[in-house]
C-alpha cells in the first residue's frame, strides 16, 4: 500500500511539473512530440531520416533519452539541429523533471518543434506526462502484430502508431492488417503510418503529419488561454 | 529520498522471498531459468522450439508473465508440460511474490526444470531476483547491436546472451563480431549463442547449454547445505 500512495505522489508530482512545461510550450508555440517505444524499434533512426529531411530552416530540437551513453544524441547532432542526451543512470523513463532540466540552457522562443525520444521501453514511460501535445508509439514489424494486446497503455495514449521497419514484412511473420486491427482495438480512431527507415517507404506521410499536428496545436494553442500556475 | 528507501524496502522484501525460492528449486533439484529481453525479442518462441524439442518425460514446467492478455500460455501449453500465465496487470516485470504464488498449486518434486519468461522489458526486470539460478538474455538482431551499452544492467547480470532471429541478419545493419565485443565489455566471460527460431539454426546449442547448465546446477546444489531461513 505504502508503494502505491508513494507511486501516485510520484506521478501527481511529475503531473503538475509537465503541466508547467505544457503551458510553457502552449507559451512559445512549440509542438513537442514524446516518441516511445521498446529497444531497437528505430526512434534514432527516425529522428535521424526526420532531420535529414528538414530544410535547414526549421527551428527543431531534440532531447534523447538512454539509461547509459550519449550515442544517440551524437548521431542526432551531425544534422546541424540543437541535440541533447538525458543519461537517466538506470531510470527506465524520462520525467518531466529531467526534461526540464535539459531545456534550462535553451532558448524556447527560437523553437517550432520539439521531439522527445524517451528510453526504449514499451511499459513505464506511458506513466509519465513530458508537456507533450502527443505521444506517439513507434513498433518494429520484426516485433510481431500482438504488442498492442500485450502491452495496452501506450497503444490507448499515443495518437499515432509508426509501424516501423516495413522494408523487413517479406522475411518477418507479421500480418499488418491484424496489427492495425489490435492498435484500433486498443484505441479506437488511433492514426497508423507504415515506415521504413531504410528505404524511406512511408517518411513523405509522416512529415506531413507531423506538419499537419503542427498546424492544429498552433490552432488549439492560440484559443487557449495561458494558465497561471 | 523517500521513493529511494521505499525501492530499497521492496527490492530487499523481494531478495528475502527469493531466497526462499531459490533453497526450494535447490532442495528439489529445480534449475530455474529467468528468461529477460524487450518486447518481440522472441522469448516465447524460444520456449515453444525448446519444448517441442525436448523429450515428453522431460520434466520441465513454464511460468509466463505479461501486462495483458494470456497468449504466451496458451501457446506454450500446446506442449503438454505444464504452462502458467502470471499477468502482472500493469507492473513492468515479475517479482518474486507472483512467481511464489503462481507456483502454490504446482508440485515442485516433479519438476528437474523451470522456465520463466519475464515481462517484455530490457531494463526493469534485471532489478528483481526471481530465485533463478541463471538469467538469460535475449537479443534480436533486429535491435541493433549497440543495446549492451545502453542497457547494461541485464547484460552484467545474465550468465548467457541468446542473439535471436539471425535469419534476418542479411536483411539488418546488425554486425554481430561488434554486438559480441560490446556485450564482453560489460560482461567478459558472457557465454553467448546465436540462434534462429525460424529456422531451427543454434537451437541444438541453446538445448545443450541448458543441460550443462542443469548438471552445473545439481552437482552445487549437493555440495551445499539446505539453510533455514
């Protein structure tokens, strides 16, 4: 019982600072996307084809998440864009604390775009609010189509599921069509974009989805009113 | 501080009830086997070539656990040995206290072998000891190779390394030499297979090592004195 009141102040403490961020982010007019899913699904590799593709212009910044080593924001920070390592030394989520430690030394009103790749693990970080306008769960076909039975919370609080990985269908057994049945059993009306990071196959849609989720959080954020907390 | 002592608290609340497990398995000459790897890695399906492998007077029982659903023990118990679903309804790994409990109505002097595939997670379950004699940890080479550095906790606390799904390394930037060199660097001395459970390749290693390992088990188990605790 003590675990529980402890785990439930835990979460209403991270809740309270991710509202903080939320509004700050509401503030400066920034899409922050938290991106979560197990090991080895392609967060990194995502990022690094999103980067890749985004005019030089584009006022994006990443924050990556890892329980050991800076690996992934050193293959994120070859594309020119401001990249930030979160070491979380054990921790299997990130927090909103952690989160906002990082963005103390940045310039929030130079950014359009934030994306958060949080630790690789399908269960604990869909417990943890980041101030993000959307979680989305990314899945590697190479994973197989019964995870969103198996492992229910992220699938019902991502927006978006990336099924990731597409150019390996021919050698997997994974029957997409049952994976997205299961996401939208889970979560009714769950957007679903097929990519593969290797190819390129599917990268056009999701640029442009995350251009068009850009375009309705300015939209929402400019009817809201900013809360003083 | 507080969430700190109170993990301290359940972590040595679980290491008590897992010595009690452990002088069990010893007592009946159990080798138990605590299976550990991300979501999809292929736990489940190296149980299901495991046990159509080994002989029917095998005495050998599975213990299973996920967030939801019981798939993995109704495909495991196809077999005919005995399977158990442990749902932990939200908790990101097994601790002790379930594996006690699902093992309540088993009779454990029939058993020489039991295997537990924990949660899908690469990072929570390294922290809790089931009473196993041996972790083993399982890794796609669909994940990439660079996952004993970041998750280096399961990797120092496995005695073996299984690298899974090796039909698809022609079809994934994954360099094995590297992924052997980067698990030694946390862990010299890791015995690691490689093994397809498409294509049945290793799967001959992977069953003598658990028989070695099992006559390992017997012949410490006879030297040392059963403890009262």
């Amino acid at each position: 019982m003590d675990r529980i009141r402890l785990e439930k102040k835990v979460l209403s403490e991270n809740d309270r600072l991710a509202a903080g961020l939320r509004d700050r982010f509401r503030e400066h007019g920034i899409l922050c996307l938290n991106l979560i899913s197990s090991p080895g699904a392609g967060k990194t590799s995502l990022l690094e084809r999103t980067l890749a593709e985004l005019p030089k212009v584009t006022r994006v910044a990443v924050l990556t998440g890892d329980i050991q080593t800076d690996n992934d924001a050193r293959r994120l920070a070859r594309f020119g864009f401001p990249a930030k390592q979160i070491t979380t030394a054990g921790a299997c989520h990130l927090d909103a604390r952690m989160v906002e430690r990082a963005l103390a030394d940045w310039q929030l009103e130079n950014l359009d775009l934030l994306v958060i790749e949080n630790v690789g693990n399908l269960v604990c970080p869909s417990s943890y609010d980041l101030g993000e306008a959307a979680k989305i769960v990314l899945l590697s076909v190479a994973e197989g189509e019964d995870k969103p039975q198996k492992y229910p919370a992220i699938f019902l609080k991502s927006e978006l599921l990336v099924l990731n990985k597409i150019d390996l269908l021919p050698y997997v057994p994974f029957d997409i069509a049952r994976a997205r049945e299961h996401a939208r059993n889970i979560h009714p009306g769950m957007e679903i974009l097929e990519v593969s990071c290797t190819t390129g196959a599917g990268l056009g849609d999701w640029l442009q989805w995350i251009k068009k989720r850009g375009e309705v959080f300015k939209a929402e954020a400019a009817k809201l009113p900013i809360l003083d907390r």
